[in-house]
C-alpha cells in the first residue's frame, strides 16, 4: 500500500490520459459510455417487452440497475487482459509496482461509471418514476465491494494474459457466456429450478441482485447474501494480488 501511494500520481495519470484519448475530438464526450448500454436496453426492452412479452414490471429500469455494473465489471476485465502486456515498453525501462496498470485500468472504468451513474439516477427518479428508499444507502457498499472483486480478478487476468495471450480471447468468450448466466434480463426466481443452482454458483449473481434489492425492490439485501458478497470480494482480492506479486518478478522479460 505505501509504494501504491508513493505511485497514486501515475495510477491517477494513467486514468485521466485513458479518458482524454477516449473522448478526444468528441461532441458528446463521456456521453457516449451510455451508447452501449442504452442500446442493450432498448433491444432487450423490445424483444421482451413486446415479441417475448416476459420480464419484470418496468422493464427498462430492470435492464439498466443489471447492465451498468455488468459493463463496468466486463470492460474492466477485457482491458485489464492487456493492461501489462500493453506497457511493456515502460515495465521494461522503469521500476514501478506492476499493480498500477490494472488497478488504473479498473479506475478508468470505474470513471465511465460514474458518468453513467449522473444520467441514470436522474432518469431512475423522473422517467422510471422508481421508489426511493433508506435501501438505497446499500449501494455504495456493494458497488465498494463489486470494485475490490473486480480489481482481483483484474490481477489474474493482467498477469496470465503475460504469459498466455490466449487469455484475452478466452476472457471475451467467457463473459459473453457469464452474461447469460447472470440474471440482467430476466429475473432469477423466474429461471427454472435446475437452472437456479448454476446461477447461483456464478458470483456475479450476487453482485447483480443486490442492486436489484437495492435499486429495484427498495429492501435490503438479506444478510447472507450480503455476507457472501463481502467473502466473495475478499478471496478475489487476495488471491488476485497474490498471483501478481508471484510472478511480477518476469513480468520485463515476458512482455
């Protein structure tokens, strides 16, 4: 933490530079970090909402509280599969903690996020006319703990991606299979039995229904499932920067 500190001006640099070149000669600007999702949602929205006719009641806001989080989890574990590989020319001439490249990747998502988040609460209050509640303090919590689990995974990937980069191809397979398996587009107690002991062994789930509780049900989550979140968040954290510290060490001959 204290040579994570003595770096905070280049994980903050790393940050700012990743957002100025996404955002470079663009009208709309941050903006456009709500295409995507807005896009899925009106796709989603159509096709359950009026050929499929399922889903919950007020769909759209439904869609938006599961895909917001999902995007930030999914983009920070898609660039963070280069976040080292990507600045080898640095890591080779410079003796900086190798934690900096993902963890200023997982911010720089974090930041999309954020600007995502001042348009949708906004839209959650005048156009989804959603409920406001005391359960809304919960999501500073969880979104806390959904950076910590993402930020361990993130170590993984980073790491792995150095010695195989298969790993970025496998990383994008798996999540387009994880979002199904996660319940954004529909709700998890309408999935089948059988099928509801699979989600819950994909820790997303989690994640993704206690923002339902939260924004969507207006009640706190139960305390087991808040409990699982908090193990869940913990073991990806430590395990994710135990991989790194391992094999850092071969990071500047391998990329």
């Amino acid at each position: 933490m204290h040579s994570l500190l003595r770096y905070r001006e280049l994980i903050r640099n790393l940050v700012i530079k990743d957002l100025k070149l996404k955002y470079r000669d663009s009208v709309l600007g941050f903006l456009w970090s709500l295409a995507n999702p807005l896009l899925l949602i009106l796709v989603y929205s159509f096709v359950f909402g009026h050929m499929l006719r399922g889903g919950p009641a007020n769909f759209a806001y439904f869609l938006m509280i599961g895909i917001l989080p999902w995007n930030f989890f999914a983009q920070s574990l898609t660039m963070s599969t280069g976040s080292i590989v990507d600045n080898g020319g640095l890591i080779r001439k410079v003796a900086l903690p190798m934690e900096v490249f993902p963890i200023a990747t997982v911010l720089f998502n974090l930041a999309q996020f954020m600007f995502a988040l001042i348009v949708f609460f906004p839209m959650a209050l005048f156009f989804f006319d959603a409920p406001v509640g005391l359960a809304w303090i919960n999501f500073v919590p969880i979104l806390t703990l959904q950076i910590l689990f993402t930020l361990g995974l993130s170590f993984i990937v980073s790491t792995a991606t150095v010695f195989y980069r298969d790993v970025r191809h496998f990383t994008e397979i798996l999540l387009m299979l994880l979002f199904w398996l996660t319940p954004i587009v529909y709700d998890v107690q309408s999935a089948p039995a059988t099928l509801r002991s699979v989600l819950y062994m994909n820790p997303l789930t989690y994640f993704i229904l206690a923002y339902q509780d939260t924004l969507y049900r207006n009640s706190f989550s139960p305390p087991d499932r808040l409990g699982i979140i908090f193990v869940i968040a913990f073991f990806s954290l430590v395990a994710g920067y135990r991989v790194l510290t391992v094999y850092k060490a071969r990071f500047a001959e391998e990329v």
